[in-house]
C-alpha cells in the first residue's frame, strides 16, 4: 500500500489534534495528582505544540476553550502543512520517480 501526500497529511492533521490534547489533558492529570511536571516539559511543550503559547495568561472560563480549541485546530494545520511540504521536496529531490510514495502515481518507466 502506498502512502499518497493525502493520506500523510490527513494522518499529520489528526496528529497535530491528538498531541495538544494529550499534553493538556496529561498535564492536568499529573497536577491533580501531586506530580510536578519537570522543567524540560515547557521546552518539549512549546516545540510539538508552537500554537500552545496563545494560551499564556488565559483563565478557566469559556474563552479559554475556546482559544484551547483554535489552538488545536491550528495545531492541526500546521502539522498538515509541514507534512504537504515535506513530501513535496522529497518529491520534487529524489532523484527516482518510479513508485514516488509522495506523488500518488507512477513516475516514468526506463
């Protein structure tokens, strides 16, 4: 089964969703639980969730989850939109086209 650019960038979208929800949701059981987060978590935060940082300074109230959800949401995008330009320079670089996993179709036979 091939993998298309479709089909990555789809998988790295839902990614982009599930991974701000899982730190959250993570983070929030570890502190109800007594458990400090140790001090490198901001660092990883902020590299797999750059679209986190809206969140700074905001309450529990409605517009926080609501800027949860657009965060997410943009988490999302931009995880498919590293994904879309990854697999278009591995395609446009390699130097083999024949059965391109990024291009969806068959290059030309020699």
């Amino acid at each position: 089964m091939a993998v298309t650019r479709k089909t990555a960038v789809l998988c790295s979208f839902v990614a982009g969703i599930i991974v701000p929800c899982a730190i959250e949701f993570g983070g929030r059981y570890l502190d109800s639980v007594g458990v400090h987060r140790p001090m490198w978590w901001s660092t990883v935060f902020t590299y797999i969730w750059p679209t986190g940082l809206w969140l700074i300074g905001t309450s529990e109230d409605l517009r926080s989850y609501i800027a949860f959800t657009i965060s997410v949401v943009f988490n999302g995008l931009l995880y498919a939109l590293i994904a879309l330009l990854v697999g278009y320079f591995v395609s446009s670089f390699s130097k083999s086209r024949k059965n391109d996993l990024w291009s969806g179709a068959p290059g030309p036979h020699p």
